[in-house]
C-alpha cells in the first residue's frame, strides 16, 4: 500500500487542487473555470468539507495527489463531489481510503445519507462506488451536457 496522509485542506493548496480539478472537469464545466479563489471561497464554506491525500516525497509544491469535496445539502444529506486522483497514482486503492476517510467523517457530523453523480459511462467511478456499498438510485437524461447521461448512487449511513 503506498504511504499517503489524508487531510483536511489547508488554503495553500487551493492553486494545486484546482490545478488538479480543473485538468479532470474543465471540459466538462465549460466555460466555467476552477480556480485557487473558487476554490478557497468553497473552503471557507462550512457546508463544504475538502479532505486532499499528500504524498511526502513529492516536489514541493506538487505534493497533492488526490482530492474529494463533500457538501452538506441538506440537514443530513450530503452529496460528494469533485473526487479525483492524480493519474500515476490510480489503482492505489486511495480513492477508496479517501471516501471511507470522507464517510466517516460525515458520519461524525450527523449524516444520514450520501449521495454522488457521475457520469453513466464512467465505469472506474461506478465500480468503485459499488465496492463502497452505494446503490444507484436513478438517472438525470442530458444533465449538463447534450449526450452525456447522469448516474445518482445513494448510500445510508448506519
Ligand atoms: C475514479 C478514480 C477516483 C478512482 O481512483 P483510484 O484511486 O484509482 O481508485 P481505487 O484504486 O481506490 O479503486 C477502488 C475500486 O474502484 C474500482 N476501480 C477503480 N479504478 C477502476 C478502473 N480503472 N476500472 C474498473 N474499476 C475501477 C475498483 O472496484 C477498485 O477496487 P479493486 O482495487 O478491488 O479492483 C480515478 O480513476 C479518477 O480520479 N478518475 C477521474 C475522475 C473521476 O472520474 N472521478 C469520479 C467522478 S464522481
């Protein structure tokens, strides 16, 4: 297992997540840009929980190789967003340690159910999800793009 550290997100390293978000979810965002002040006006936001995983022996400045965002959107309902690990670090299992690190977390914090979007055709992202206990629970046709079907998998918290 490669050594990780799971953390909450400190405001320095708003310029690399949103670096990190926006190579993901640019595209799909269009024209709508993630940006270091986006980013730490969500971090200020207290319904808004960042947790980023750090690779220590990485360059300075290029420490941060995962990220997940969970906002709390209702009072026990929460959706989590913005989940992504840095390409060369894929299969790690770190998404998932991120989640469950993020589940607990939300647990902690009175949650009842979690719920997460991807897209229909993103296979990693619904299998992992799967392996996580999350059931779909249905779809948004040509949510925010012509073409591109939405799944919504649900969760309870126990
Ligand atoms: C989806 C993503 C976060 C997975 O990160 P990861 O750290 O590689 O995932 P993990 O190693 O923790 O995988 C855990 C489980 O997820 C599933 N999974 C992950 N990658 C997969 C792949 N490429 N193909 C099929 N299943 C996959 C498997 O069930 C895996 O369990 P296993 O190791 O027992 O097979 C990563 O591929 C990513 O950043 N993708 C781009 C952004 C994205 O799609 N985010 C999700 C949108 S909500």
């Amino acid at each position: 297992m490669i050594p990780v550290k799971i953390r909450e997100i400190q405001n320095r390293d708003a310029k690399q997540v949103a670096k990190m978000l926006q190579k993901e979810f640019g595209d799909d965002y269009k024209p709508f840009h993630f940006t270091e002040s986006w980013l730490l006006e969500k971090i200020a936001y207290p319904n808004d929980l960042f947790l980023v995983v750090e690779k220590n022996n990485k360059k300075k400045g290029e420490n941060i190789i995962g990220v997940i965002r969970a906002c709390l959107v209702d009072i026990d309902l929460a959706e989590l967003r913005n989940i992504v690990v840095h390409e060369e670090y894929r299969g790690n299992n770190i998404a998932e340690r991120l989640i469950k690190q993020m589940l607990a977390l939300l647990k902690k914090k009175g949650m009842r159910k979690v719920i997460v979007r991807t897209k229909a055709e993103n296979k990693p992202a619904l299998s992992l999800f799967r392996k996580l206990g999350f059931k779909k629970e249905g779809y948004f046709l040509e949510h925010f793009r012509r073409g591109v079907d939405i799944v919504q998998m649900y969760k309870f918290l126990e």
